[in-house]
C-alpha cells in the first residue's frame, strides 16, 4: 500500500503539468539556453515579419500569420525571455500544419504563478470587466505574455506608464478593437471618448504620459506583495480627487512610484525627489527646506507689517510734537 503511495506520487510529481506549476528563475546553463534558442528559432521561422517577406515554405496562410507575429526582441526583454515557446503552446506546437485551436490550448497563466493568480483572480473578478464581460474577457485580453514585463523590473517611472497605459489603449482608443468586446453587451456598448470622458480633468493628454489609468481606476493595493490591485472600477468609484496626487503626501508613493521611494531619497530633504526627477507633479514635488522658507517668510512679513504697525503707533506721539514745533 505505501508503495503504491510512492508511485503515485512519483507519477503526480513527474508529469510535465505538474513541473511548470511553478515560475522559476530564467536558466543560466549554457547548453540549455542553446536548446531553447533553437526551439524557439523554429517557431520565429514562420512567426516574425522576416519570416512573412520570405515564407519558408509554400501555401502558408500567409494573411493569417500576419496577424500573428512575435517580436523577438521585444520577447526577449519580456518577462518570459528564456523560455521555450512550447513551454505554454505545448511540445507539438512546431509541426506545421498546426492542430486545431492551438490558441485555445495555451496554458493560463495560474498554472505557473498560482500563488499570485489565487489572489489577483479574486480582485480581477470583482472588476468592472470580469462582471460584464464574463467569460470573454481574460487575463490576456490587457497581458500579451510576449511583451510584458512587470513594473518593478521596468524602472523608469515614464516605461511603466508607457507599457501599462497601452494596455488600456488597446482597446480603449479603438473603436474596432473596443467594439470586439463591447459588442457581446446587452445593449451592445459603442467606445466612449476617453479625453471627453475626462474633460474635468485638465490637460488629460499630458496625464495619459505621466500617471497610469490603473492609479484612478483601482483601489490601493491591500497586499504587500502585490504592486497593484486588478479590481478596476467603474465611473462611480474612480479617483477625481486633484489632492490624492497634488500633494506632498502623494498617492503615487504607494502605486507609481512604489518601487523606488527609498529611505535615503526622503533623507535628502527633497521628499519627493523621485518624482521631481521624473516629472512635476504641482503640490507633490517640493523641497522640505523651501516650504520652509515660504513658511517662514510669510511670518517674517507679518511680522514685519505689525512691528511697523506698532512702530508708527509707538512714534505717532513724537511725530505729532515735532509737527506742532
Ligand atoms: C512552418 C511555419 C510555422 C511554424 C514552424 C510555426 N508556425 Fe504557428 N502558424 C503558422 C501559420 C501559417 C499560422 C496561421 C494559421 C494556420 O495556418 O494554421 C500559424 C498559427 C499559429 C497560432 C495561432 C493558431 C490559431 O488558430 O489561432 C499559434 C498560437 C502558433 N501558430 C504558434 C506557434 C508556435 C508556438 C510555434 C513553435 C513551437 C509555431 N507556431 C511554429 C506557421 C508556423
Ligand atoms: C508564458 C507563456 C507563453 C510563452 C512563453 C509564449 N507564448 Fe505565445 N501565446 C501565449 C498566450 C497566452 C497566447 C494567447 C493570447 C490571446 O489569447 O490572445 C499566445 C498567443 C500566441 C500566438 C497567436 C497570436 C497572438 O498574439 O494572439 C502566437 C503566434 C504565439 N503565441 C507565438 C509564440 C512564440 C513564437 C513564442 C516564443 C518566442 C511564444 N508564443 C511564447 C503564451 C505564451
Ligand atoms: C508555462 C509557465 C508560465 C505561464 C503559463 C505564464 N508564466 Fe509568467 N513566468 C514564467 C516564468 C518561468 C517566469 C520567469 C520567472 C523569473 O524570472 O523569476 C515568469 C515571469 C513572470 C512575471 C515576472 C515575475 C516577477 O515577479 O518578476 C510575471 C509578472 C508573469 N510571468 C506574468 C504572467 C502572466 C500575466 C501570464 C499569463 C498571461 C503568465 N505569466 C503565464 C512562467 C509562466
Ligand atoms: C484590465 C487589464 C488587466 C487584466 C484583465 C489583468 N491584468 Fe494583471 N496587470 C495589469 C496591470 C496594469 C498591471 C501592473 C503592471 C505591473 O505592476 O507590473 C498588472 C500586473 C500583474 C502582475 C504583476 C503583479 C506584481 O505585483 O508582481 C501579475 C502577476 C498579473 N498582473 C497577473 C494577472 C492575472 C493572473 C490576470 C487574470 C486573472 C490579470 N493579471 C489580469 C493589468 C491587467
Ligand atoms: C486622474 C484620475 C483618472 C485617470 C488617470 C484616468 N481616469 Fe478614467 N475616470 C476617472 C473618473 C473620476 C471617471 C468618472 C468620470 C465621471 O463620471 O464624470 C472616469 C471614467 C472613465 C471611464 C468611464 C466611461 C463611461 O462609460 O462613462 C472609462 C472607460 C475610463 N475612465 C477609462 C480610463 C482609461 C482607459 C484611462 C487611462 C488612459 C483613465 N480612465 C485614466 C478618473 C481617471
Ligand atoms: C480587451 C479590451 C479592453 C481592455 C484591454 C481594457 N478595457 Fe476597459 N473596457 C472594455 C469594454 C468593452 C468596456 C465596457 C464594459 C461595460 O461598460 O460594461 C470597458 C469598461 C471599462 C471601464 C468602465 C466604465 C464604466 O462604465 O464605468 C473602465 C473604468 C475601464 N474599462 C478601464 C480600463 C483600464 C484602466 C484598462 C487598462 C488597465 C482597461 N480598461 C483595459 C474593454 C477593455
Ligand atoms: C493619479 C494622480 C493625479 C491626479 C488624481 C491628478 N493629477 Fe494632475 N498631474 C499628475 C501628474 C503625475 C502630473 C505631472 C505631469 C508632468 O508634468 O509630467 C500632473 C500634471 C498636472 C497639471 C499640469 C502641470 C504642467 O506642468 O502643466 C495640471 C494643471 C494638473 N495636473 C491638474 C490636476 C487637477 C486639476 C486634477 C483634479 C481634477 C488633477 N491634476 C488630478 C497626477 C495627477
């Protein structure tokens, strides 16, 4: 009995599912980074837009691989850089013709990272996307795996907004786009005008370059280990608070700029140097010293004004007698 335990076990732990359950760390062997280069030079044959001016062999479909190129370099700046392409389309997916729903059979996204899924699914399932558009909508409908790299090991503030603002845009300043989705709804729902929906918010354009959708449209994090929450709010639950941002205490320091406030630049009296350094946010990005100063000029000049004041009061006397003599 205990060895038909161990068996079973065996066979649990062996099978090919089971060893990607986890995300590991991109290798460093060389013979095995080989293996995978040439793994994934087969796919990249056909998949790129070289492969597309010189097809490699004939009666490809070839306007429908136009729709479905890989960027090399962009995959190998991307979170999955180091992996097999086969390691989430499955080990048969090189044989050309390709079997049936090949997208479809991709692996989700839980089956390598179900510990982080477990909690983002719960938040994405409360968001305005997974409540009505239930079932269409996906993790991937805003991550391309090929291109996406997490916010923290982007860096630069202005790169995690250009990537993740693109997410949004993809569908959001496409009609055609938009309409693949919005069409499923009851009554089927046309593309609102993102800069007339925002036209409160001053210069909306210069924000779409500066903050993220994400920081309006999700509540703060409730956990450490996340860098965001995916439960993306409607109209009624986003931000319009100019405060929440224009000031010292900036949300931003605990969404955009999470992954590089740092002890020492508070230690610097600039308490927001970061985002000086990035970009002006009014009322955010002042110097400790300066706001100071401002303080105390103010007080200096009321100061000033009363001891005048006083002064003319206390002299009043004196100047009367002089003009009578
Ligand atoms: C010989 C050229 C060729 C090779 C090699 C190739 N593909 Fe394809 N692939 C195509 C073409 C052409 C299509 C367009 C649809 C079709 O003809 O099946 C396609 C379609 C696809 C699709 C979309 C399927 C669908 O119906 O939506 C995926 C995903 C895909 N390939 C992934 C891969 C991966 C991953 C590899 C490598 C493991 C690979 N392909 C290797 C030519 C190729
Ligand atoms: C981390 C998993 C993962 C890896 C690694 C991966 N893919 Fe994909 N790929 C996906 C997912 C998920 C989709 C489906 C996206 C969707 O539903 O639109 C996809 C879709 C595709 C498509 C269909 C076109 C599209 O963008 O929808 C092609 C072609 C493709 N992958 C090729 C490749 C090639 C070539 C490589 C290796 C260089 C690769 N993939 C590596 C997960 C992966
Ligand atoms: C077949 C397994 C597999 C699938 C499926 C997969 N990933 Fe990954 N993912 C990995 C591996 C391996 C890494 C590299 C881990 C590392 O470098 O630390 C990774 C890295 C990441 C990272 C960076 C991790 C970090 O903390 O820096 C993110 C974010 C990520 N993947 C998101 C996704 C999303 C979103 C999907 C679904 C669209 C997905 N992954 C699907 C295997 C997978
Ligand atoms: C509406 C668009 C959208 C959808 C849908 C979405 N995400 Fe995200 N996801 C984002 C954005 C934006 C970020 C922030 C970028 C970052 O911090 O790396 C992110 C970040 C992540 C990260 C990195 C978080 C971290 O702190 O390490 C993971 C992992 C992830 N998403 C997985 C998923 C999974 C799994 C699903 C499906 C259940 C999903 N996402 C659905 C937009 C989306
Ligand atoms: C400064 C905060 C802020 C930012 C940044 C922001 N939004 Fe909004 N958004 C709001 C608020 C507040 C509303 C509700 C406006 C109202 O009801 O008048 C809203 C409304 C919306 C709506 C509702 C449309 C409808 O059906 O009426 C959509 C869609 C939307 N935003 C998408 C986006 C996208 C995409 C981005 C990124 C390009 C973005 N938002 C950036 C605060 C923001
Ligand atoms: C794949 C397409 C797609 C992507 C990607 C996408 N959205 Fe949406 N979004 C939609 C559609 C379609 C609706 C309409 C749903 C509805 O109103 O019922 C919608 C609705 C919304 C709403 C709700 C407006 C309201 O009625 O209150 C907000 C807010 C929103 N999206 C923000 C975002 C943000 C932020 C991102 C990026 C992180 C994003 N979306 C990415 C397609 C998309
Ligand atoms: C989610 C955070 C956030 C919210 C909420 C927000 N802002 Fe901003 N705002 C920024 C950032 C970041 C910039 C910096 C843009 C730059 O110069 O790089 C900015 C820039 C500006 C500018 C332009 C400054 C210049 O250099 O021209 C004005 C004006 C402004 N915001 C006013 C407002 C008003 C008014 C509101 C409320 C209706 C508001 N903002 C809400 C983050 C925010």
């Amino acid at each position: 009995m205990r060895h038909l335990v161990v068996v079973f076990l065996i066979l649990l732990l062996g099978t090919p599912s089971a060893l990607a359950q986890t995300a590991g760390a991109a290798p460093t062997d060389p013979a095995l980074i080989e293996k995978i280069r040439k793994s994934n030079a087969e796919c990249l044959g056909c998949h790129t837009e070289a492969a597309l001016k010189a097809p490699p062999r004939e009666g490809m479909d070839l306007l429908k691989l136009k729709t479905l190129l890989v960027d090399p370099a962009a995959f190998e700046r991307s979170n999955h850089a180091g992996m097999e392409c086969k390691t989430c389309h499955g080990q048969t997916a090189n044989e050309y013709p390709h079997r049936e729903g090949l997208t479809a059979q991709v692996s989700p996204c839980g089956e390598c990272h179900a510990q982080k899924s477990m909690r983002i699914e719960a938040q994405y399932d409360a968001s305005i996307h997974a409540k009505h558009l239930k079932g269409k909508f996906t993790c991937q409908s805003c991550h391309d795996p090929h291109l996406y790299k997490v916010a923290a090991k982007l860096g630069a503030p202005s790169e995690i907004v250009r990537q993740d603002n693109a997410m949004c845009f993809d569908c959001h300043e496409s009609d055609l786009k938009f309409a693949t989705f919005g069409d499923a709804l009851t009554p089927p729902k046309r593309r609102p005008d993102l800069d007339d929906i925002h036209e409160w918010l001053p210069n909306a354009k210069l924000h779409w370059g500066a903050v993220r959708c994400v920081e309006c449209h999700t509540p703060v994090s409730p956990t450490k280990t996340l860098a965001l929450s995916h439960e993306i709010v409607g109209k009624d639950k986003a931000e319009k608070n100019c405060v929440a941002c224009h000031t010292r205490d900036t949300a931003l320091k605990t969404r955009l700029y999470r992954h590089m406030v740092t002890e020492e630049r508070e230690k610097l009296g600039f308490a927001n140097s970061i985002i000086l350094g990035d970009s002006y946010v009014i009322g955010a990005t002042r110097n400790a010293y300066f706001d100071q100063f401002a303080v105390w000029s103010v007080l200096l000049t009321v100061a000033g004004v009363m001891g005048h004041g006083a002064l003319r009061v206390f002299t009043a006397g004196i100047r009367r007698l002089l003009r009578k003599s």
